[in-house]
C-alpha cells in the first residue's frame, strides 16, 4: 500500500507530511500542516514531477523532520507575544 501521509513528533508539535497535489496547475506537492494554541500552520513544496516529490517523501525521514524543525523554529519566533 502506498504511503501519502506521514506523523511526526517533534517536542509539543505534532507534523503531517501530506503527497496533494496543486488543483489549479496540477503540480506535486509535499504539504506540512501543524497546529499550535488553536493557530493551524501548513505550507506547501512543490515539485516539477510526482517521481521528485514522492522520492523526497520515501527518502530518510530526518530530511523531512529537518523541515518541520526549521518551521518549529519560525513558527514559535512568529507566535510568541
């Protein structure tokens, strides 16, 4: 069975890695989606062919997990008050 969603923890946060893709121009996508305080943050990578995109989404999930860190990392200096 092919895999389009993956879970990750990372500290309070919870990530899901989507495979969509784009309605508008058909493009690959990877979509990354959290929540934080009620506050929901998602952002879209898109790619030239679904091969590059679904190579990136099986590759090493510390590629991925390095994403979703570097968003934590904007993502809390963004909220803070």
């Amino acid at each position: 069975m092919e895999k389009w969603i993956k879970i990750f923890e990372i500290g309070s946060y919870q990530f899901a890695v989507m495979k969509k893709h784009d309605d508008e121009n058909d493009n690959p996508l990877l979509c990354f989606v959290t929540f934080k305080d009620g506050i929901e943050l998602s952002f879209n990578l898109g790619f030239l062919t679904s091969e590059i995109r679904d190579q990136k989404f099986d590759a090493e999930d510390n590629e991925l997990i390095s994403t979703c860190q570097s968003v934590i990392t904007a993502f809390d200096e963004i909220a803070e008050p």
